[in-house]
C-alpha cells in the first residue's frame, strides 16, 4: 500500500535547482514534483511552466504560501498580497495545491489566539481569488514545536475545523513528520476523509535523537515513524495519490548528491510498498 | 495571579545539589521544592527526608516516575518495580505528588499505539501501591517532540482521558514547556479542573530559536509563552497551588552560580505576579 512517489523539490535542494532536479526525477522515472518558491524564481516562472508542460510532469504542491502573522496592519496586507501572486504561481505550474505554511507568532507576540485569528483572516482575504481560478489551499498542520516561529496550526484537527469552516476551495496536505505523534491522528485522518479534503501526503522520518528542530529530518525507514501504518490510513480515508517526499537534513541528504538522494527515496519508498502488501 | 515560587532542583542542577539547593532556597525565603531521584539518591533518601522535615520544606513533587515501555516483559516488570520504589521515596519526603514521565517508543518500534497500552498497564499495576499509601500519581504530558523518546502521553487531554480511566490517585502535572502550543488547552484546563485533579504546575519558557530539544528551556519572561494566561485559566480551574520552576538549559542556566538562578527565578516570578494583577 503505497502511492506514487513524489519528490518535494527541498530534498534535493543541497545539490540541485528546479531544472536540475527536474531531469534527474524524469531520468529516475519519477514524473511528479512539488518545487519551492524560490526554486522557481530562480529559474523563472516561466521557465519552470515550460519544463513541467513540454515533460508532462505533475506539480503535487506548490510550497508555499501563508505566515500572514505580522505586527502591523501593512505588515498582514503585504502577506495577504504575497500569497495572491503565490496563487497565481501555483496555476501557471499546473499545481495541485498551493501548501500553506500559516506562520507563528508575530514580533514579540505571546498571543497564540490571536495569531490563530489572523491566519484565519488571512486564509479569508485570500480564498476568493484561489476558488475564482480554481487553485486549492492545502493548509498544512505543523509540528507544535514550531508554532511560535512557522506555524500556530498544529494538529490535523485544527487545520480540519479551518477546512470545516471555509468549505470549497481548502484542504489539508497531511505530512507524517507533524502529526506522526498525534493521539488523535486516526480519527483525525478519518474526519479529513468524510470531508474529502486531503490534499497531499508528504512523507520523510523522525530521527531519534532530531539534533535540530528544523534541518534534521531523517529519510524513511531511518527513524520511528509508523509510514506504512499512516498511510493505511490514509488509503482508507479515500486519498490515493502520491507520496511526497519532503526532507529537511543540512547535516546529512543535503550534503550528498541529488542521484544519491533520488536513489535512495525509490528503494525506501519501494520498501514501504512491500510492507504495505504484507 | 501567581501562585508561591517552588523550585525543581533540575533548575539550579548546574551548581546544586540536593543539600545546597535547600540551603538555596531556605535562604531566599523559597520553602517549596521538587527534587529529581539521583539528587535525592546522591545524599541518600534518609538525609533528604530529615533536611525537609527540620527545615520545614514542602516537597512539591517527586521527579520522577513512569518510564513504563520496554521491549520485553521483565523490561516492564523491572520499571513497575522501580516505580512502586519512585513511591515510597516519594512517600518518604512527604511530597505532593510522584510525577511521572510516561515513557516513549521502546527499543526501535514504531508503534506508538502499542507504547499507549504498556503505559497503562504500567500505570495500572503500581496505582494499587500509590493508593494504599496515599501517594498521588501525577502524569506529566510531555510535548510531542518526545513522543519518540520520553513520553508517549503529549496532550493534557490525552492524560486526563487516563485519569479519567483511572480514578482516584491519578492526576495531572501542567508544565507550561510541554502545552503552551495546544489549541485545545483552555478546554483542557478548564476540564482537569472539573475533574478536580490538577497535582502541579511547572513554569519555565520556549525559547525562539530553540536550540536543542531538550536542554534549552527558558527563564520565564525570555520566551514567548503567555505564563500569566495560563496561570489565570490554572487558577480559573480551581488550582491554587505553587509554581514550580523547571529549567533544562545546559548551555545558560546551568552553567550560572546557584544564587544567580535563584535570583532570577525570584525576580521573574515577582514579575509574572505584578502582570497578574494588572
């Protein structure tokens, strides 16, 4: 039990950009990808909408959108603009989604509630243009240890009562890493399903020891994380699209070349198939 | 709103031990302290029992019980056994409460759920024990970035969903570090207070950046978690009881003389008060 496997375009950002990482993918007979912002800036937006349509790829996200905390009024429009012309962007990729990453606490801010109310504003300002050209937002729970500084949605029923609250056009992208931990991550799976809202499933692993909160993720099948289980789950919640691989690890894949790295995900991700059918 | 200043000797554990954290304290008019069992071990529990009982201390809490997963069955029988101990110490020094770290993923398996069920069943077998001798048993939720290593138990509903299961003798230990981020936390403070068994309140701060998962917890007042909103639902809840201070910080605070702790601890806590009253 396993989807197709995608490659999050951050796995392989140590030693390639979006061209590079592109045709090592399509060598490798991987043709879905969900590349950065950045990555797609630096080769042009229009570029990247070349290549993705003359190679036939699928973009299974663009990531990302969100951080709409700010202190400021002008500090939020400026978020809220940003995440318009990431909308924009995500349609000339022909992506899936856009992935929100909703951001933390603004400034010196201790008040998580009313970092909750802005994203949710935010989200608002932004939902007509994504619904009017038919972009949806997949808003992406993150680990709680980040919700002060990348993200105040930090459960996957948090980001499930926002979904229940916009209706059309919002969903969830579901990435192991966050919400591994979650006691209540089996229900919660099943409510995204009764509300066929899963958008994406992004996979990687939790290294024991994580020697950093950010850059130290591990590949599957090196650390505890139960990815066949989850994505039975999953399965059963009614999403069978891909598998998005989305490593973070400056000490270690980051460090090794882009082959090294493709070669490794399909034997894992193969592995995870095998013990799916087991 | 604060409640009295109480120490956990993990805080001042850089300089400090058990004797001269007492002497500490009893010298800056803080009566209140929460030991760790090597420090305790360290002086011997017949002498750490006479220190607190001719100086007047309270013991705000045992640190630490639980630890209940293990790969095999005399793994289990072996921590079941040192908890049954953990209460008779924590009878010995007349202390609130035995906190209990529950434990994480045993050896390398990947099954939290599995985990869940070895931690009731530890619970279950030394509460007939902690019972009989009065000695309550506090579950300490640990943040899910030690859902791997040290706790399986990482929201204050899920430990309330066992004290429910269990009945009398089981409570709660709300350590600020560990559910500062959880939406549902005002829901579940105002629950533990209904079911009247909040044991503890442990205060200390998040740190942005954070630098090591966990050994860089902050003085209160240098991170970003609301410590006087929270106070304020804990009290709302019925809670009256100390503050305990519980610092990991291998790299600032452990490194600083005993007395400058302390100080600190004092000056920051005086300030949480004054934010109370405002």
């Amino acid at each position: 039990m396993a989807g197709e496997l995608a490659i999050n375009l951050a796995t392989t950002r140590g030693s390639w950009g979006f061209a590079e990482a592109a045709d090592g993918c399509l060598q490798r007979g991987i043709s879905a990808i969900a590349p950065w912002r950045d990555q797609v800036a630096a080769v042009g937006l229009a570029e990247a909408a070349r290549i993705v349509r003359s190679e036939g790829l699928r973009v299974t996200g663009l990531c990302r959108g969100g951080m709409f905390p700010a202190e400021t009024e002008s500090g939020r429009q400026a978020a809220i603009d940003d995440n318009r012309r990431a909308i924009d962007e995500a349609a000339a990729l022909g992506a899936d989604c856009l992935v929100l990453v909703v951001g933390g606490l603004p400034g010196s801010s201790r008040d998580l509630s009313a970092a909750r109310t802005m994203v949710e504003n935010g989200i608002a300002a932004m939902l007509p243009h994504a619904r009017s050209i038919g972009m949806p937002l997949a808003i992406e729970p993150l680990h709680p240890m980040y919700a002060a500084d990348r993200a105040c949605v930090n459960t996957l029923d948090q980001a499930l009562d926002l979904c229940a609250y916009f209706g059309e056009g919002v969903g969830v992208a579901i990435d192991v890493y966050h919400v591994w931990w979650d006691p209540k991550l089996p229900t919660a799976i099943a409510r995204a399903g009764r509300m066929n809202c899963i958008l994406a499933h992004h996979i990687c692993d939790w290294l024991v020891p994580t020697r950093d909160l950010l850059l130290d993720r591990g590949m599957m099948g090196d650390g505890v994380i139960d990815l066949a289980g989850i994505r039975q789950m999953i399965e059963a919640a009614g999403y069978t699209g891909p598998e998005e691989v989305e490593i973070f690890s400056r000490d270690n894949w980051w460090r090794q070349p882009g082959e090294t790295v493709l070669a490794t995900c399909i034997e894992r991700h193969a592995n995870l198939q095998s013990q799916g059918r087991t």
